[in-house]
C-alpha cells in the first residue's frame, strides 16, 4: 500500500507543475477575443496540440477530465475511497437519462458528464432494462422509488435529485467504512455532506419553504445532526452560532444575504484545501487527490472564463465567477 501511494504520489506532483498558474488565468481572463483565449489555453497544454475552436473547445475540457480521471483510476491503491469521487459522474449521468425519460428531453447527451465507476453507454443499458439493481443497489433503490413517486404524485427534476443524491452520498458513507479508507477522503466527504446540508438550509430560508422541505432534502452521514439543525431552523443567528466553533465558520460568513455564489466558492476552496494543504504527506492519497480536485477545478474555471468570453461579460463580472485555482 505505502509503496503504492509513494508512486502515485510522485506522479501526481510531477502532473501538478502542469496545472494552470495564476499568470495566465489572468492573461486568459484580459483576452481581447475567444480566440486569443484558446490561444493561451494551447499554450496550456490542453488539446494535445491540435488547434482549439470556438466549436470544439467543449470536447477538449472535456477530454481533459477524462484523462484526469484515468490516472486518479490508474494509480491510486484499491480500497481507499478513490470510487467516491467517480461515483458523482454517475449519478450525475443517471439523473440526466431518467430526467430524459421523463421529460422527453432530446437533446440530454450534451448533459452527461464522462465515464464514473461505469460508462455512461453501460449505465444506459442498465436503466433501460431495469438492471440497475444488479450492478448498484443504492441506485436501484433509488430508482425504484423515483418510479413510485411518480406512479402516485408525479415527478419533479427536484425530486429526482433529492432521491439519487441521498443514494449517493449512502453509498459513499458505506464504502468509507472501509477500514483502509483514506482519512482525507473520509474529512472531504463529510464536509462535502454538511456543506451540502447548510446551503440547502440557506436555501430553504430563502425561499421561506419551512423546515419540512429542509428535512426532505437533508442528507445523512455528516458531522452536524438534523435535529441541530431543527434547532436553529431557518435562523440566521443560530445557525452562524452552531458553525461558529467548525471548519464551516469561514463558509458561513461569505454568506451575503440571499446571494450564495459566495458562499459556493467559499465551499469549493475548503473542499481543495483538505488535499492541498496535506500534499506533502506522500504517504497518503492528498497529493494525487489534490491534483485531480485541482484539474477539475481548474476546468471549472476555465469554462467560466471561456464562455464569459463568449457571451461578452465583462472582465470584472467574469473574475467573480472564477473559483480560486489549486495552489
């Protein structure tokens, strides 16, 4: 195992002195034009030399997540909780082929994210022939009862991602049970989790819905309780006091009112900081974690500039839609 998480490790620093610097996002984000800003993306290393259009640029971010992910799949150990964070493209892409079954949607392969644990043409087949169960039985469940819901009361996007991402994260508590889980994957997950629980908390006081809608959303497996949060409800005040003492304090406090982009890129940079400030411990799975986070952030990001870019939006607008970049 030691030997393992040396070599991947090392791997992982050697593919992280390839990640985006600061100095060029910003000369990314003063382009004058989209393709001065694919110009600069090239220089980047994405494309693999070919020439990035303003067509195909969507195929090539994407390519760049894929390989990301095949080399998190490659060289981390097995049986540390790598499979968590491949988990969430297949929900993802499961949520996208039943919303398509229900709405209709022709056009939802734009939608779907790469390959998780399964591919998406597997996960396809699957759900189709009602075999889910087969291969995931957290999905199965899930879809099940997605299906009764709607035979009784209809169906809602809102209740399609509420039923397979309580399925999720289930399945990803199980999994860290595991008794050669990684620490910093188990730390990532609960707080990915409790996050999760206090924007929806924000959420639900914003859109004045009452502590029932919280409690349907409300995911289980991490650090802070439902009944903690039924005891601030949807005060402010109460619940600034429960964080006050956590690792959520500094989240909290980007809240600004309503408006919780803050607080979103808050949440994504506490989330990067579990691996990156723990990079240096090559006996441990945070660097390859660390570059992998950094990859999909940085692709996050790069989308975000590109098409403001193409849309028109303005630079300063555009600066406050970018995350902070892996450092």
């Amino acid at each position: 195992m030691k030997q393992g998480l040396i070599f991947a490790s090392a791997r992982a620093k050697a593919k992280e002195l390839n990640l985006f610097t600061e100095e060029r996002l910003y000369r990314m984000t003063e382009a004058k034009s989209l393709d001065d800003a694919l110009r600069i993306m090239t220089e980047g290393g994405y494309g693999g030399g070919t020439n990035i259009t303003p067509e195909n640029f969507y195929e090539v971010l994407a390519e760049e997540e894929r390989e990301a992910t095949q080399f998190l799949r490659e060289a981390a150990p097995k049986g540390i909780g790598i499979e968590c964070f491949f988990l969430r493209n297949d929900y993802h892409n499961l949520k996208v082929l039943i919303k398509a079954r229900y709405t209709e949607e022709s056009d939802y392969e734009r939608m779907l994210l790469p390959d998780g644990n399964y591919s998406v043409s597997e996960l396809k087949e699957r759900y189709e022939n009602n075999k889910l169960g087969f291969a995931d039985a957290y999905m199965g469940e899930a879809v099940k009862k997605i299906e009764r819901k709607f035979e009784t009361d209809g169906i809602s996007p809102r209740v399609i991602d509420v039923e397979l991402d309580k399925a999720m994260f289930s399945e990803i508590t199980e999994i860290l049970k595991g008794k050669d889980a990684d620490k910093y994957i188990k730390e990532y997950f609960v707080t990915v989790i409790d996050a999760a629980n206090i924007g929806s908390l924000l959420r639900t006081s914003a859109i004045d819905a009452g502590m029932g809608f919280f409690e349907e959303n409300f995911i289980p497996g991490g650090e802070i309780e439902l009944h903690e949060f039924k005891e601030c409800g949807t005060d402010k005040a109460k619940l600034a006091k429960m964080v006050g003492g956590t690792r959520y304090k500094e989240i909290f406090s980007r809240v600004d009112g309503n408006d919780l982009s803050a607080f979103e890129t808050a949440k994504d940079d506490c989330l990067l900081k579990i691996f990156s400030v723990n990079k240096s411990d090559m006996f441990s799975v945070a660097p390859a974690v660390g570059y992998y986070l950094g990859k999909l952030n940085e692709i996050k990001v790069l989308r975000v500039v590109l098409v403001c870019i193409k849309n028109g939006v303005g630079a300063e607008e555009m600066k406050k839609r970018v995350r902070a970049l892996y450092a």
